[in-house]
C-alpha cells in the first residue's frame, strides 16, 4: 500500500482540488462522487433547502469546506447553517445539518469517522442518504438510524424533508 504523502494545512487550502477533497491529520482525502444518484439526490436536498432558505431561515451549501478541528476539513455533500452564522469563506462554526449522499465506494465504517468529526464539532443534524438502497439515516456517534418516520425534521423549526420526495427525483 502507497505511503500518504503529508502536507501542512496552508498548502491544503492553497491548494485547488477537482473536485474538492477533506483534509485529516497532514493528509489529503479524496471524496466518492459523480455518480448520477449522488449528484441527483445532493442537487434535490440543496434546491429545496434553497426554495425554503427564507422561511427556514437557513444556508444550503453544497461541497463546503468545513473545519471540524485545526488539522481536520470535512467536505460534506450538503450542509445547511443557520442565516445568522458568520458568512466566512470556510465553515468554523458548527453547521446546523451536514448530509451525505452515499456513493458505492463508501462504507459505514469510513463514514462513523465523518460523522464522529461533525459530532465533537457540534453539528446537530447529521443526515444520510443512500440512493443505491432508498434508505435513509440519522447519524450520530451511536452509529447509523434507519429514519422511521420517512421524514428528516429539525425540532423547534420549520424543517421538514420527506424523503420519498428526494427519491421520487431518481425516477426522472
């Protein structure tokens, strides 16, 4: 197995990738995307937490650079901050909702290690969605939750997603 080259958090975000990449620990890791259920479904929840930004009262940012930690930058496929978060170019404070879209590459195992980020972070809502299945999750540092209800929701708000509207949008 190839030696990870390591490089310092200034090269990291000097640096431009295609697409994007996460920064851990000195090394730079490449995200799973492209595929058409992916880009469908990460298109479908930003568009509709876009219609819904001024009642919700919220951002919806897609492939956004967030710093979980100093040495660690999450790329998560979607994530919403509220409308009063600071406007700064890379996200340091926590997001109110990350959402990952699930590619075939991905395993659960490597995806707990995002979510444990975004947890100690402080993100409040972490959301899973995988096309391949049309199952959803909540996800947390107890692992991954099938989503009972159908529904995505962020108590005390507005928000509510239902998830058979994102999947309808795979049918197109």
């Amino acid at each position: 197995m190839p030696q990870a080259v390591l490089i310092s958090v200034e090269e990291y975000l000097r640096t431009s990738y295609d697409p994007d990449c996460e920064y851990v620990e000195g090394e730079v890791l490449e995200r799973n995307l492209g595929e058409r259920g992916h880009s469908t479904l990460q298109l479908a929840f930003g568009a509709l937490f876009h219609r819904n930004r001024a009642e919700w009262s919220v951002v919806p940012l897609t492939e956004q650079r967030v710093q979980v930690v100093a040495n660690r930058y999450r790329v998560p496929d979607v994530c919403v901050i509220r409308r009063e978060d600071p406007r700064d170019e890379i996200i340091r404070k926590a997001p109110l909702i990350c959402l990952e879209v699930l590619s075939p590459e991905d395993t659960f195992s490597r995806l707990q290690t995002k979510v444990d980020d975004y947890v100690s972070m402080g993100v409040e809502h972490i959301w899973v969605i995988d096309p391949a299945t049309r199952r959803a999750y909540v996800a947390g540092p107890q692992g991954f939750l099938d989503l009972a209800s159908g529904e995505f929701t962020v108590p005390g708000t507005l928000i509510r997603v239902v998830v058979a509207d994102l999947f309808a949008d795979l049918d197109w």
